[in-house]
C-alpha cells in the first residue's frame, strides 16, 4: 500500500490509486530545471541514474527562464511535443 500526502488539506485524507506501472520507460523523458539554486545539480545526478537504468530512453533537457514565474507558453509546446514523460526539478 502506498501514501500519497495532500498538501492542500490533510485533516480529512482522501483515498486515491495509484495508475498501475509497467516498469518500463521509453521515449523521451524531459527533465525541466524551473531555476532554482541547485535544480541543475539534481537534474544532473537524474540525468545519470535515468541514463543507466532506461538506456533506450532518452533524456532532453530543459530550464525555465525563472522560477518566479510560470513556464513560458512556447516551452511548455516545445517539451509537450518533445517528450513522453517529464520530470520538474525543485531544489534549494
């Protein structure tokens, strides 16, 4: 069993299920560094983790102007016709 935490309203849990994973990846993974200190640093080390386990994905990289402000129209079209999958990295 898996807990997902809300972290709009925890007082009254909500039960969800998780969609079921085959364990395969393939495709395009983008991974999007919103420009935060250190996003870069974390994407870097899941670039290299994705790489070794999934090496017939392949792994696109992509950074947010800002972290202050949404993702820019004309990147979120280019990552959503570039990729399967994509992975938002936060860090501090």
């Amino acid at each position: 069993m898996t807990t997902i935490l809300d972290p709009t309203d925890e007082r009254v849990p909500v039960a969800r299920q998780i969609t079921p994973r085959t364990g395969d990846v393939s495709g395009v993974i983008g991974l999007l560094d919103i420009s935060k200190p250190r996003g870069n640093v974390l994407l870097d080390e899941l670039e290299r983790l994705l790489a070794a386990r999934y090496p017939d994905a392949e792994v696109r990289r992509y950074a947010k102007p800002t972290f202050a402000k949404p993702c820019p129209s004309d990147l979120r079209l280019k990552i959503k016709a570039e990729c399967d999958v994509l992975v938002e990295a936060l860090a501090d």
